[in-house]
C-alpha cells in the first residue's frame, strides 16, 4: 500500500525559509521522478519542483532561485528547501510522483503560510 507522508510546513514572514520532507512508502522514489505540487486555496493544483530518477531538477518559474528539490534514496525521502519565501507561496504541499498522470493517491499534505 502508498503512503505519502509530507511534513515540515509552518507559518513563516516573508523572506524566511522552510524545509519540507516527504517519505514514501510502497514505492521506491529512487527509481522515478517525484515532484512537490501545492495548492493554494481556490486554485488548482501545480507542480513546483521535479527530480528525476537521474537527479535532475526543474522548477516552475515561479520559484527558480527560491526552492531546491533534492533526495534521500537511503531513506526514502525528498525534500523541499524553500527560501526567500513570498506571502504568494502559501499553499498546502504535497509530493507525488511526476508527471502527475503518474500520480498515486494523495498524501494530507502539508500547509505553509508566508505572513507579509
């Protein structure tokens, strides 16, 4: 069974950081890409920050220079580093495989709020 646990979101002033993590389990992310998506509310969801199976990153415009997307294949974990964070980011954000067609079943996600 997939389960998709994401964590480390929080209120933060604009210009702070956060870290978030996902941790997976029924699948291996080492073996596939896997992206952070966000939604912010009345909006749909987007994806933010991809890394494929090679380590490769994208990032949606948006946050280019801003957020660096990394994993831990030891443990099953991907992370999110946000900085320079803008009131525009706050959203709820989730991990899933990538590109979302790809998707499995959603985990709670985790919610962010950048305070101007």
């Amino acid at each position: 069974q997939v389960q998709l646990v994401e964590s480390g979101g929080g209120l933060v002033q604009a210009g702070g950081s956060l870290r978030l993590s996902c941790v997976a389990s029924g699948v291996i992310f080492s073996i596939t890409a896997v992206g952070w998506y966000r939604q912010a509310p009345g909006k749909q969801r987007e994806l933010v920050a991809t890394i494929t199976r090679e380590g490769n990153t994208n990032y949606e415009d948006s946050v280019k220079g801003r957020f660096t997307i990394s994993r831990d294949n030891a443990k099953n974990t991907v992370y999110l580093q946000m900085n320079s964070l803008k009131p525009e980011d706050t959203a709820v954000y989730y991990c899933n495989l990538s590109p979302v067609r790809f998707a499995l079943s959603w985990g709670q996600g985790t919610q962010v709020t950048v305070s101007s």
